[in-house]
C-alpha cells in the first residue's frame, strides 16, 4: 500500500524507484490519487545533502550526485507532479544557499527539456 511504501521509504529507495518511474513501471493513472503524497514522500530529500561516508572494507556503493540524479529523474517522470515540482523549484531558486539554487536550476532545465520532447511527441504523433 502507499502508506507502507511512505514509512519505509529510505535514501537508497529513491534510486530504485527512480528506475520504475524511467522506465514507466508505474502508471500515471494510478498515481493520480496519491500524486501529492508520493511528491512530498520524494521531496524532502530535495536538495539532496547526502555524504557518503567509506569505513573500512564496506565503502558506500551510492553517492551524492546518483542520489540527486534519481531524485531529478522522478520529478521529472510524470507531468501530475508539476503542480507540486515548479513552486518547490521556484522556492529554492530564491535561496541563499548556493547549492541549492544550483540543484533548482539543474531540476528546472531537465523539467523543461522533458517538457519540450512530450510537446514534440504529441506534435509528431498528430502529424502522423
């Protein structure tokens, strides 16, 4: 269920759901109850501040940038988030911390170029 999903939801989740959603495992019509939740669910790991740590024999195997990457990949995986994606960006856009205005943008331009290519397929597809 999607509250089970929601309360063992951890760091390392977030790169293997981001593969569902790339690789469209998942429906957007059954996500359209739950759209703002499962938003919020992958939200507040934005931006990612992860530092891996290497002790030992057993280094961390996920780093900082594949976290950000799978984050930015579920933003951009279904247009029922947009709602909830674009003012988060927009608030991070105008913060003071450097990094986090950086990640904004880095969302925002994958946002939009995802937004281009659907306007495109649909474009193409009429045309056919």
């Amino acid at each position: 269920s999607l509250q089970l999903m929601i309360k063992h939801l951890e760091i390392g989740s977030i790169e293997k759901l981001s593969i569902r959603f790339e690789n469209k495992n998942i429906d957007s019509t059954s996500l359209e109850p739950y759209k703002e939740e499962l938003f919020e669910v992958v939200a507040c790991y934005f931006p990612m501040e992860y530092k891996p740590t290497k002790t030992g024999e057993n280094p961390e195997t996920i780093s900082n940038e594949q976290l950000s990457i799978a984050l930015r990949n579920i933003f951009t995986s279904t247009g029922l988030f947009a709602p909830f994606c674009l003012p988060m960006l927009i608030e991070k856009l105008e913060s003071d911390v450097p990094s986090a205005r950086l990640a904004a943008m880095d969302v925002f331009v994958s946002c939009f170029l995802v937004l281009i290519d659907e306007t495109f397929d649909r474009i193409s597809d009429s045309l056919h």
